[in-house]
C-alpha cells in the first residue's frame, strides 16, 4: 500500500467519481442503449469494489492513465486500438476485484477459525 502522504483520500472523490462516469459516457456514445444500460446498472450495483480498489489496491494512477489512452484512441477515432484498450482495462479491474473478493473470503475464513 502507499504511504499515508501519497494514499488518494476523500478529497480525491470528485476525481474517482469522473473516473467511473467516463464509463458511463463511453457507453453511452456507443449508440447502444443496451450496453449503456448494463453498465449503468453494474456501476451503480458495484461501486464500492470500484472504489476500494482505487483506494487500497494502488490502482488511481494506472486507472487514470488508462483512461487517458482510451480516450485519445476515441478522439483519434481509433476504435481497434481503444477497444482493446477498454477490454485490457476492464480485465484488469475485473482481476483486482477478484482480488478483493478472495481476500474478503480469506480473511472471514482466519476469524471464523480464530472464534
């Protein structure tokens, strides 16, 4: 983990919270109400993963900057590059929530077996 002076804090939220509408806007200028409504539902379902992954994964950097690269590859009007971009970026954080999710677990496991 960073060291508390470096760590995003609260006042990081507006940031983070652009970070997570990007992906709402993505979607939404696809064209495809569908996937537009898919992703809105699981941003909206999965959020706090989202967050606690930016906050204690060590991920706002890499994610920022991830970002930025889809986002030039759509205004360069590249859509081969910035798809590939948007699937390496949503595997990444599928990676890290799994993550999250397994260490959860591990940790319920140690208390249960501490009790």
């Amino acid at each position: 983990m960073r060291a508390a002076g470096r760590h995003p804090g609260p006042h990081h939220q507006g940031k983070f919270q652009i970070g997570i509408d990007l992906h709402r806007v993505i979607a939404e200028i696809s064209g495809t109400v569908m996937l537009h409504g898919m992703l809105c539902g699981i941003l909206d379902k999965c959020q706090h993963y989202v967050w606690t992954e930016l906050l204690w994964l060590d991920e706002w950097k890499i994610t920022r900057d991830e970002h930025a690269e889809i986002v030039e590859a759509i205004c360069a009007g590249d859509a081969g590059r910035a798809g590939t971009l948007a699937r390496a970026h949503v595997r990444g954080s599928r990676e890290n929530v799994l993550r999250l999710l397994q260490a959860k677990s591990d940790y319920q496991s140690f208390l249960a077996k501490a009790s």
